[in-house]
C-alpha cells in the first residue's frame, strides 16, 4: 500500500500538471528563480549569459520560436549538466529557465527595426542591444517598484509583485506574462546581487 | 388706461419672451450648455446696456401719454384716436398721473432681459474673442507692407535627382543644353496687394474700401442672382430632407441600428445597472474600453452566460484598443430575455416586433435618414454638382442593394440547454426590402472555459455571414496548429518552468484547443494579446465589410 502511494506520488510530482501556474506557484517560482540569482557569482550568470547568446546564434537558430525554446531549454540542461552538486544544478536551470525565456522575449522588447538602428548606429551591436534591453528592462521594473508596496528586500513579497505586476502588464499590454515576469527577475536579481553592493 | 412707458415696457417683454421661447435661448438645458464666462459676460453687457437705454429713454419717469380702449367709441376730451373701429377704440391721451404704470424697477427689469436675451442669442466664445482681440487688429491694420523689390532673397536652387552630373558637364561645356534638366521659368509672382511702404495710410484704407465695394458689386451681379435663384429653385423642395439632415449631425442622431436578441437575461440587476450607471449609454459604452481577457467569474451562476456574451461582444465590436472598432456602441443594442422563438416572430411580424420592443423609431430613424441621402444624392445630382454628386450616388448605387441593410441589422442568439450548434438565416421584408435574420443556436455552459472561447465563434458567425475564423487565419503556424496536443507533453516537463510558456505563443485557445483551455491556470497566464488581438481584428475586417454605419 505505501508503495502504491510512493508510485502514485512519484507520477503527481513528475507532472506538474493542474496547477503548476496557480499564482502561489508562480510566486514560489520566482521566488527560487530570485534567489538561484543572487547566490551564484556574477561572472557564471554573465557566462550562462553569453552561452545563451551563443546557442540562440548557432545551433538553436529558427524561425519557429517553438523550435528555439525546445533547443535553448536542451542547450541550458546541457551546460547545467556540469555542475556536480544537485542543488547548484538546480539553481543553476533555475537562472537558465530566466535566461531563456529572456532570449526568446527579444523580440517582445525591441523590434526588428529597433535592432536595425542600433546595428547601424553602433559598432558593437551586441553591446548596445545589451545595453538597450537593460534600459527596457529598468523601465519596466521602475513600474514596478512604482506599483510594489514591498518594504525591503523581502524576496516573497517581491516575487507576489512580480507576478502581480505582470499580470496586470498582460492584460493592459501587449507583453506576455512570462516575459515580463523573466525580464523583471533578471533585472531585479541581477541588481540586487550582492557582488553589486 | 395704461401709461405709454408701461405699454411698451410690457410689448418688449412679450416680444423679447417670444423670440427667447421661439429660438430655445431661454431653454435651461441651451443656457446650461452655454460657458460660464460668455453667460458672465453676457450678463454684465445685459445690466450695462439695459440700464443706459433704460436712463436714455427717461423710463424712470411716469409716462407722459396713455392708451385706453373706448368700448362704446366714445372719445373724453382732449383725447385722440389711436387705433381702432369707430365702435371700439385705442385712444392715446395725455397722462394726468392717474393712468396705470409698472414701478421703475420692474421696467429696468424688463430692458436688462431683453438685452439678455438679444446677448444669449448672439455672443459666444467666438464673439469675445473677437472683441478681446479688436483692438490688436485695429492697430495692426496697415502693418504689413509688401516685400522691398530690392530686397534680395536667398533662394535655395532645387537640383532634381540626378541633374547635378548634367549641369556639371553643361557648365564646363560637355553639353549643348540641359535638356530635361533645365531649371523651370520662374513664374511671375502675384501683384503684392499688401500696402506699399510709401502709402499713406488713408490711401491704403480707400484701397481696401475699393476692394470691398468691388467685391460686392461682383456678388450681386446678375449671373449670380440667377445662379443662386437656380440652386434655391433646385433646393427649395428639398427643404425638409436638408434641415433634417443638418439637424440630425448636430443632434447625432444614429447611422445605424443593430440589434441581438437573446434568450439570456440581463447581466447585471437593476440594482447593478442603476448604481453602476448602466442605464446611461455612455457609462455602458465606456464599460466596453479595455475589458480583461477574460470576464470574472460571478457569484449569481445564471447571469454568467449573458456577462460572458456581453463580454464577447464588447471585445469583438467595441474594445477601442483594437483596430477600427465596429461601430458606435450606442447604435448596438442587445435585447436580453427575448423568447426562444423571437426570430420566427420577428421574421413574420418586423414591424410589430420592433414596435414591441420599442425600437420601432430607433429603426425608422435610421431608414429616414438613408431617404433622406437618397433624396439629397438626387438633388445634387440636379444641380449638377459632380463631385458630391459622384460621391453620393457612387456610394448609393454600389451600395443600393444593401446600404440599409449594412446601417440595420438584426440577429438572435438562443443558447439552450439540449441545442446544437445551428445557424439559420430568415427572410423578411421591412420598409419593401429585403432584410435577413440571422439566428444562432447553441448549448449553455456558463463559466466552462471551452463554452466561454465557442461563443467568440458562434457570434462572430452570427454577426457576420459565412465567417470562420480557423488555423489559416489564426497566428499559429498551420503546421503547428496540426498537432496542437504536442504542447501538452512538453508542459509534463518539470524543466523550464518559464520558458515552457513560449509554447503558449503558438496555442490559439480561440482554435478550441481543449488542452489548454481545461488548464485554468495556465489560462492566467496566457498570452492573450497575441490571440486575441488577431481573433479581434480579423473579425472586425470582415464585419466592416458586411455591416456598418450610414
């Protein structure tokens, strides 16, 4: 009987299925996603950063963004693979899944004609796309901090934020929840990273 | 008797009253619409300019005169005709002090109103401007002089593409001519009518005057007397249709009228309605800006149906945040709580149906307002006016088929219980056209997330013929759309928790994908924007070409 059980529980947890989106699972995510930020070194993030980069430039190049999402998330389970201990694997999808959802959220931020100006105005293009999508970033978590009630660094109030302000941002705007939530999370986990301070 | 000075005190206020009654000047919805400041202004103008006429013509004063009516034509002395049979007359005497008149104040009552209401008829905002800025003009008359012919202007010299080669090889004497390339004659400029800057100022004001006399003469000569006695001949009998149709643009009288009919009942209460302002067409109208994707779900269970098809229909038509809205919200209307079988009646009876649920004039406006452009197309089709003419008719004959058809619609929508799926379209004549019923039919489910998404389909087709909104119209790629469950194996997946959404991008719910829709919480999170956007906007293209307004 208590095997059945074990079987049964193994299957529920294997699927996150039902309710893995509810809003205190949401919350709950970025709340880990938050905190697998600031605990790994700065340069490994900017290392994932640019691993990221490089796979959506190569081997994970499509027009079908499906297809993109599919090849990044195998490209991060891949690099996090390395990592031998379980929890620094697991931090380390965690900050990947943001990474990812980032990339693929480009397009959501600056548009193409966006992109052509900055690839005609700048010699590093990379930089300044970089640096453009900082400033969306920043802008969109000026609102936040705008619309937060948080009192200091409380990453469960924030991560409520987050989803709160996001969802808000999804039915007003045209940006997808789950880019906005990704964009804030990196900006915000990024900033408050305590190498920053 | 009565004093002269009361008598015509009395006719003046009578007169005034009259003209104020006649021109709604004195209407409290015209004063209450007028602004503040000009209604001030006005007021001040009234007291100042009723005070000095009332001082200038002694009306402080008892009358001098008096008038009193001899019902037995018998004159007392010192008296004489005025008016009047030899029977019965208006004699005018001289005033003794004994003849009725108003006290003073109420005589300089009676001129301050009637400048009152001569101001509320002729100032507005306009007017004080105009006088605000009176002087300015008066002492910038003159100012502006004709140029200095000897002035010399700097003109940039325009070089058309691609002639900077051929002026190039022409000035070093490669060319015989610049053929094409050849700057254009300059043209000579117009007289310069402004004052010279040797003109006396006297010499420029007869010049002005001259302009205006000329001008004048040429307006009342006798060509365009004649051809403005031809167009007021040619418009005279349709003197009607065209107060009508001013009125109606100053009015905003309706260009359209839609209506639904449904078997479900009002989505809110009156209670709702009365304290949420509902029963005003703008609050209800602003009600439909940025709706949520989705509608909440309510407490009342019976009312969910009708706030999910109301909220369809306000996404679908009204939704400012789409491209090209639909209509006007305030020409739509829903009927809630209409019997099952309200098309067959209204297919059998329009007139009676209409008349039955009080829109019968709604609608009639609307048909006269199209005779009305019909008449007018006519008439200025008479007088020869190709343009508007063109314009007109060029709309009435590709749309004399159907432009009443476009501006009046009407559909029912019957959701029940045990129904299927069906639309139906019904024929019935108003007004001697043709006009089609469009009736839908379909299952209840309030709250199910699978009958919510339906009704976007089963309106859409209702309010538009032959509409169909599938995976070639959908933003998903038609490939993907194949396989929609696909989506369902990768969210078994416990990694990337966020970028697993992506895959939402390319699931259009509005498909009836069953898979995401049974998900309420992936429903939360949704990428609406994309989908629905596109749901929105396809239909509304297809609508404008199917229904619109006058």
């Amino acid at each position: 009987m208590i095997g059945l059980w074990f079987v049964v529980g193994g299957v529920l947890m294997s699927t996150p299925e039902g309710g893995a989106y509810l809003a205190s699972a949401r919350t709950q995510e970025i709340e880990h996603s938050l905190s697998a930020l600031s605990e790994t070194p700065l340069e490994r993030l900017e290392d994932a950063r640019r691993y990221i980069d490089v796979m959506a430039r190569n081997a994970c190049t499509s027009t079908s963004y499906r297809l993109q999402s599919s090849c990044l998330t195998q490209a991060a389970r891949r690099n996090c693979r390395s990592e031998r201990r379980r929890s620094r694997r697991e931090r380390c999808l965690r900050f990947m899944d943001v990474l990812v959802t980032n990339k693929l959220s480009e397009r959501a931020f600056i548009s193409e004609n966006e992109k052509y100006e900055l690839m005609k105005t700048y010699q590093d293009y990379r930089g300044a796309l970089r640096q453009e999508l900082r400033q969306r970033y920043g802008a969109l978590a000026a609102g936040l901090s705008l619309a937060s009630t948080c009192a200091g660094d409380d990453p469960g109030c924030v991560a409520q934020a987050i989803d709160a302000y996001c969802l808000g941002r999804a039915e007003s705007e045209s940006l997808a929840w789950h880019h906005c939530t990704a964009a804030l999370t990196w900006f915000v986990g990024y900033a408050s990273h305590p190498a920053q301070s | 008797m009565i004093g002269a000075r009361t008598l015509t005190s009395l006719t003046l206020f009578v007169a005034t009253a009259a003209v104020g009654v006649w021109f709604d000047l004195l209407n409290p919805s015209y004063l209450s619409g007028v602004d503040p400041e000009v209604l001030f202004w006005t007021a001040l103008f009234a007291m100042l300019a009723g005070t000095l006429v009332f001082s200038f013509l002694g009306m402080v004063n008892r009358s001098a005169y008096y008038f009193r009516v001899a019902l037995d034509g018998h004159l007392w002395e010192d008296e004489s005709p005025f008016v009047g049979l030899r029977s019965v007359q208006v004699a005018v005497g001289k005033n003794p002090g004994d003849a009725f008149d108003l006290p003073p104040s109420l005589q300089h009552g009676v001129f301050v109103f009637l400048f009152f209401v001569l101001g509320v008829g002729t100032f507005d905002l306009r007017t004080l401007d105009l006088m605000v800025e009176f002087p300015a003009r008066v002492a910038a008359t003159g100012n502006r002089f004709c140029p200095d012919p000897e002035e010399t202007q700097v003109v940039e010299e325009k070089v058309d593409p691609g002639c900077a080669l051929v002026r190039r090889a022409y000035d070093l004497g490669f060319a015989k001519d610049l053929g094409s390339c050849a700057p254009e004659e300059e043209e000579r400029g117009d007289v310069c009518l402004l004052r010279q800057r040797d003109e006396p100022l006297l010499h420029y004001a007869w010049r002005l005057l001259d302009e205006s006399y000329t001008d004048a003469r040429r307006g009342l000569a006798g060509e365009r007397w004649a051809s403005m006695r031809t167009s007021f001949e040619a418009k005279a009998p349709y003197l009607e249709p065209l107060y009508r149709v001013q009125r109606d643009v100053v009015d905003g009288a309706p260009r359209a009228s839609h209506h639904l009919w449904t078997n479900l009942p009002q989505p809110y209460s009156w209670w709702q309605r009365l304290t949420q302002g509902f029963f005003n067409d703008s609050t209800r109208c602003e009600s439909y800006r940025r709706l949520p994707p989705r509608p909440e779900v309510q407490e009342n269970p019976e009312r969910q149906a009708s706030r999910e098809v109301n909220h369809v229909l306000g996404q679908l038509l009204f939704d400012p945040r789409y491209a090209d809205t639909a209509g006007s919200c305030r020409e739509y209307h829903v009927h809630w709580g209409a019997p099952n079988d309200i098309c067959e009646r209204l297919a059998e009876d329009p007139e009676g149906v209409l008349r039955e649920w009080g829109v019968w004039s709604d609608v009639t406006q609307v048909q006269r307002r199209y005779n009305d452009r019909i008449r007018l197309n006519r008439l200025a089709f008479e007088l020869g006016s190709s343009q508007r003419a063109s314009g007109w008719l060029g709309n009435a004959t590709q749309q004399s088929q159907s432009a009443l058809q476009r501006a009046v619609s009407f559909q029912c929508y019957v959701e029940d219980a045990g129904a299927s799926r069906a639309l139906a379209w019904r024929a019935t004549t108003l007004w001697d056209k043709p006009f089609e019923i469009a009736e839908m039919r379909a299952r209840d489910g309030a709250g199910d997330p699978e009958r919510f998404v339906e009704r976007y389909a089963d309106l859409s087709k209702l309010l538009v013929k032959g509409y169909h909104y599938g995976n070639l119209s959908s933003q998903v790629s038609p490939l993907l759309a194949l396989q929609p469950s696909s989506g369902e194996q990768v969210f078994r997946r416990s990694e990337g928790y966020l970028a697993k959404l992506e895959f939402l991008t390319d699931m259009d719910i509005y498909l009836g994908d069953p898979w995401v829709l049974r998900r309420d919480d992936l429903l939360e999170v949704y990428p609406y924007h994309i989908h629905l956007r596109n749901v929105v906007e396809r239909f509304r293209r297809r609508y404008a070409k199917e229904r619109g307004r006058l």
